[in-house]
C-alpha cells in the first residue's frame, strides 16, 4: 500500500541504465525534429518521415487508491517504412512497489494513409499485434478497463497472455497551425472468444509559436506544443456504453530541443470512480533521418 | 485465430492497395489553379529567409542535401522543376507531399514555417 518512493527508487536503478543506452544513440547523431503532436495515446495523420527511426520512452506513474503505486516503462521504435505505411515495436515493462519489475510485453504496430493528399479530414488505418500481460504502460483505454485490473499481483497477473488485434480509425485535420485528432478503437482477444472491446480518444493541440525565429533558441516558443487529450473505453460488442468504464482528460505538453529530443509531459486525471485519480506520464524521443543509410557507403 | 489473422492480413492488404491506388503523375500537374496563384507573404524578407534556413537543415537536408544537391538517392532542389515552380505550387507540394515517391506531407508545421522554408529555397537558386 506504500507506494510512491519505493516504486520511485526501483525505478531510478533500472532508468540510468536506459539513459545510458539513449546517450549512446543519441552520441554522434544530428539534430532531427519530428512533427508530431504532444500526445501520448491520441494518433494523429502525422507518419514517420520515410527512412526516418524515431526512438521514444513512455513511461507511466500513477499511486492508485488503497493499492500499490506502480511505474510503467515503454520503448517504442517507429520506422518510416514509407511516406504513407510507419510501422512500429513496442517493448514494455513495469515496477510495481511492494512487488515486482517486470518485462510485459511487446506490440507491433502499422499505420497506413489510404488517402496521398492532404484532405480536411484524414484517415490513417492502424493495425497492432499484441502480446502482453501484467501492462501498466496506459497506451491506451478499451472495453471496461480500469482500476479493479491493477488490484492483481504481478505474479498472479503474468501468467494471463493476451495475445490481441487492435484496429484504430484515426481522423486527423491540420488547420490554421491546429491539429485535431480523434481515433476509434476496437480490441479483439485472438485466443479467446471474449468480445471486442471499444474504446475512442480525441486530442488537439498547436504550436505556441506558427513562426521560427532567425535564430536558434531552446526556449524559444516555437519549440513548444501544448494540448489536451481525452480518452476512455466504450464497453463491449456484449455491453457497449460508458457503463464501468474508465476516462481520462489529460492536459499535455511538449519541449522540442533544439539539436536534442523531445520531451514531453502530461498528468492525466481520471474522470470517474473507475479511474486514477492522477496517472503522471512523460515522454522522451529523438529522431534518426535516414537511419540506414548511415550504414551504407558513403553515409553518415 | 485464423479467421482473425486472415482479417489482418485482409485489411493490410486493403490499406496497401487503396495506397497504390492513386495515379501515378508528377506533383505539378496536381496542383489547383488557386493554389498555384498563391504568393509568400515573407518573399525576400531576410528574417524569414534565415529562419526558413534553419527549418531546412532540421527538416529537409537530410534528404535533399544541405547544398540542395540531394543526398542518400534523394532528389536535389537545384532543378528546373523546382526553379520554374511558383510560391503556390511549392506550398502545395510541402502540405500534401508526394507520398507514391517518398515525399513526406508536411502539413503538421504550420503555414507561416513552410512559407519560411519556401522563402529560403527561392533565395537559394
């Protein structure tokens, strides 16, 4: 039931290592920006840049309410396969105080633009393969998830694969230096004959600043994105409706770095019983343009 | 299970084919007649041209080379087609892409920045 400093400190001995690793990526490497929007379940039409890696930590925290405070941990690699198909692995762990650290998992993930151009509402088509269990990584909310599914032990909860398909309808606008997203969601366990889950997100967010200054500036306003996400569950094909579900609203913020990462922040606040009360969340991701051809000859 | 994984492999297949489904021509041709007559606000501004200098070298040299000569196979922007285009046709290009032949949209920087980035190629010729 204690919580937050013991989750804290197993935390702090496993991220050094991560950081260190990151550093070593990060050594020798130029200055890359992604144009993403800030947020951390919500998909924007935004793809990885084709040849682009973008390599990005997620990492979750939350105390829950007469249980243990835990810490989710997530590393994502996005490649830009195509202008209009970025595919995507996830490897996942989480800590949990009074328990255990353990690994959760792994997704793989593909996006797909049906549309080239650039329309006022833009579709993407996503796909991910999961297999995970004992997950506190929040990536997203489906079906009637919620705070009852933390109550289990880690070693109760590891042995319980979920071997699942999710399928999202991402809508995506850009107008007037805004980005309005909102993504569908449907969950569906292949193993067994459990019912498909839904679950919906919706964000917005722009730059603080629509121009670039002359010169370079880590503080400058341009380097900063702010928004808002909202994100839920939907029920099941058996009950669909916001009964036993759980919601967040999550204001968001993003640091673009110049010739650095970036770095991004949100507290997301539970809306209902079923929720969190706080779930913190922060990111961290850097881009490598034309990642393999810096293995060929001639790149760099 | 194998009624899922067809679905999946149905579905991907559906996105790749609705992806290849648009005609294959050369971006100028796509562009609207309204977009083509647009003109850049920021046009010889030497604020905007630095700034636009900068957004290149983050974003687009990479691929297109700092020179503007091209890199990794990618195109150079010292070309006829690129010199010919008007404010407008470019602006097009840098919110739509080319997704068939590898150019990224770049809808999501705002407009003020891809007029910056154009302002910068235009001083560049």
């Amino acid at each position: 039931m204690e919580g937050v400093g013991t989750a804290t400190r197993r935390l702090s001995r496993v991220w050094p290592g991560v950081a260190l690793i990151a550093l070593g990526f990060l050594a020798g490497s130029q200055r890359c920006e992604a144009q993403e929007p800030p947020y951390f379940v919500t998909y924007s039409h935004a793809m990885e840049e084709p040849g682009n890696l973008e390599i990005e930590f997620k990492g979750t925290q939350a105390a829950p309410k007469n249980d243990n405070a835990f810490g989710g941990g997530t590393v994502e690699f996005e490649y830009g396969a195509k202008a209009w198909w970025t595919t995507e692995v996830y490897l996942s762990g989480q800590t949990t105080a009074n328990d255990s650290t353990i690994f959760t998992g792994f997704r793989w993930e593909n996006r797909f633009r049906p549309l080239l151009q650039e329309h006022w509402i833009n579709p993407v088509l996503y796909f991910e393969y999961e297999n995970t269990s004992a997950d506190r990584s929040f990536l997203e909310i489906v079906g009637n998830d919620g705070v009852d599914d933390l109550l289990l032990r880690n070693g109760q909860a590891r042995p319980d694969v979920e071997r699942e398909l999710e399928m999202k309808l991402i809508l995506s606008s850009n107008a007037k230096g805004w980005n309005f997203s909102e993504n569908f969601i449907t969950e569906k366990n292949l193993q067994t004959s459990e019912p498909y889950e839904f679950g919906y997100a919706v964000a917005a967010s722009r730059p603080l600043s629509f121009r670039a200054g002359a010169r370079e500036c880590a503080f400058c306003r341009e380097n900063f994105a702010a928004g808002a996400e909202m994100y839920g569950g939907l029920g099941t094909t058996d009950s669909f409706g916001l009964r036993a579900t759980s919601h967040y609203v999550a204001p968001t913020v993003g640091w673009n770095i110049p010739r650095g990462p970036t770095i991004q922040f949100s507290p997301s606040f539970g809306l209902n019983d079923n929720s969190l009360a706080v779930l913190w969340r922060v990111g961290v991701q850097y881009e490598f343009q034309q990642f393999f051809s810096r293995f060929r000859r001639g790149g760099r | 299970m194998r009624k899922a994984i067809g679905l999946i492999f149905l579905l991907l297949g559906g996105a790749a084919l609705l992806a290849g489904a648009e005609v294959n021509q050369d971006w100028l041709k796509r562009v609207p007649p309204q977009e083509r007559a647009r003109t850049n606000p920021y046009t010889s501004q030497a604020d905007a041209i630095a700034a636009g200098g900068r957004l290149f070298a983050d974003r687009c040299a990479r691929c297109h080379g700092a020179d503007l000569e091209g890199a990794h196979g990618k195109p150079g922007l010292k070309t006829d087609v690129v010199r010919g285009a008007t404010d407008g046709e470019l602006f097009w290009l840098l919110r739509n892409g080319d997704l068939r032949h590898g150019m990224p949209s770049w809808s999501g920087l705002p407009e003020p920045e891809r007029w910056e980035i154009i302002a910068f190629l235009k001083s560049s010729r």
